[in-house]
C-alpha cells in the first residue's frame, strides 16, 4: 500500500482528516491514479501513522478521512548515523536511498583529505533538498515510520566534534588489521554501548581512502578503526555493507 509522509504540523494527533499537497498529490492522482475511496497510509514522521480514505481528489490536493490508526513499529531500536565523505558524481544520492532502505536513522556528509568533488556552499542548499527528498521517497518505499535526516556538509575537524554524540563511533578503514566489523559489534553489544535507544556512527571516506593521519585524529576523538574484511569496497558499497552487518548483528534483519 501507498505511504506518504507529511508535515507534523498539518498532521497532529486529534486530526481526523489529511491533507495532501504538492508532488505527494500529484503522485497520488496522476501516476498512481488513485480514486475515491482508495486507500494509503499517511505518517507524520514523528508519532502518528494512519490508514486513510480518499474523499476528494484536486489537482492541487487529496483529502482523506483517518479510518485506523496504525503501530509504529518499522524502525530499527538502534539509531545508525552514516558519515560519508562526498564521493564523485551522483554516488551520494545512491548511498542515502539504499542507506535509508537498509535503515540508517542520519547522513551526515563530509570533507576529507581526500576528497576528490568540489564542494560549492551556494549549492549546498538545493543539494540537501534534493538528497532529503530522496531519503523520503526511499523511506515511503520501504514502509518507514521516519524519513532521515540529512546534515549539512561538515568539514573534518567539525565531524570529529559531531561524532562524540554517539554512543559508539567507527571509522572503516581498509589498512585496518586489527579488529574486524563482526567481534567489534558483539564487544560494543556485551558492554551496553549498542542497545535500545543508542546511537552508533559509521564513518567512510572518500574513493581514495583516509589518510593515516586521519586515522590517527579520529582514533584520539573516540573513534574505534575497524575492518570491512579482506577485500577493499568502493566507498559506495562500504556504509551500505557496515550498515547490514550492523543490523544483522543486533538482530534488525529478523532470526
């Protein structure tokens, strides 16, 4: 069924009629070619999800009455905040919606050594737009309950600061050959750092890699430098693998 998320504040909890505007409309009419009476979930992205009926079909805008309210339950109890050195070309938009499929609760994009894009602050704005829309339309396609949030672009010394947040904070680094993803995640799982209502960070740079220097200032800002296994990923695959891992580990992917 259909999922679409809208504005808390059009969306608060004794509402008993939606409203939906914009493209999310337009989607709905015109390439889902939805009908009176049809039915779609609604979701504030915060504490309320419903099932809904159409009542009225505009160009403009749906309207729906709130016929069942529904159990958010599609979130993972862990928190998981994806830090990704800008990579070449579209590859960002490509590790948020499968990030955001997988899970990931936050993207916080970043600059590193050796970060090949040119990064232009005039066009960070419109950027962040479009990788936020991206994350809601993934997140509506794997039946979220909460869309991702995407940060704003942090140089490296301001990620460092960032990462200490979390309750545990990884850096993928593939000269690592000291301990690997897996026994990293059972230690932090024995000792309470990965449970319910905690929040671990996965950093992954850029094509080339960290430096060892990186490396080095990470470590003494908190982070733990693990191993994604023997073989080396593209940096596209890297957050997507430590992700699942992850989530495998704490049971997030069923068994």
């Amino acid at each position: 069924m259909q999922r679409y998320f809208l504005p808390p504040q059009q969306f608060h909890p004794s509402t008993q009629t939606v409203t939906i505007e914009g493209d999310d409309a337009h989607h709905l009419g015109r390439v889902m070619r939805a009908e009176v009476g049809d039915q779609v979930i609604c979701s504030n992205g915060v504490d309320r999800e419903v099932l809904v009926r159409i009542t009225h079909l505009d160009k403009g805008a749906v309207t729906a009455e709130i016929v069942e309210e529904l159990a958010m339950d599609a979130e993972a109890s862990v928190d998981v905040w994806i830090a990704q050195s800008l990579p070449k070309g579209d590859k960002m938009e490509l590790i948020i919606q499968k990030g955001t499929e997988i899970g990931a609760a936050r993207f916080l994009p970043f600059l590193s050594e050796r970060t090949i894009v040119q990064y232009d602050a005039k066009k960070e704005a419109k950027r962040t737009e479009r990788w936020q829309k991206i994350a809601k339309e993934a997140a509506e396609q794997a039946h979220r309950n909460r869309v991702p949030q995407i940060e704003s672009v942090y140089a490296w010394k301001q990620l460092l600061q960032r990462a200490k947040e979390a309750d545990v904070a990884w850096i993928c680094y593939e000269k690592e050959d000291g301990q690997q993803l897996k026994p990293a995640i059972q230690s932090a799982i024995s000792a309470g750092q990965i449970a319910p209502g905690k929040q671990v960070l996965i950093a992954v740079g850029p094509e080339g890699g960290f430096t060892e220097q990186e490396i080095k200032q990470a470590e003494e800002a908190g982070f733990r430098s693990v191993s994604l296994g023997n073989r080396i990923l593209r940096t596209e695959t890297a957050a997507m693998v430590g992700l699942t891992c992850l989530f495998y580990e704490t049971g997030e992917m069923g068994g």
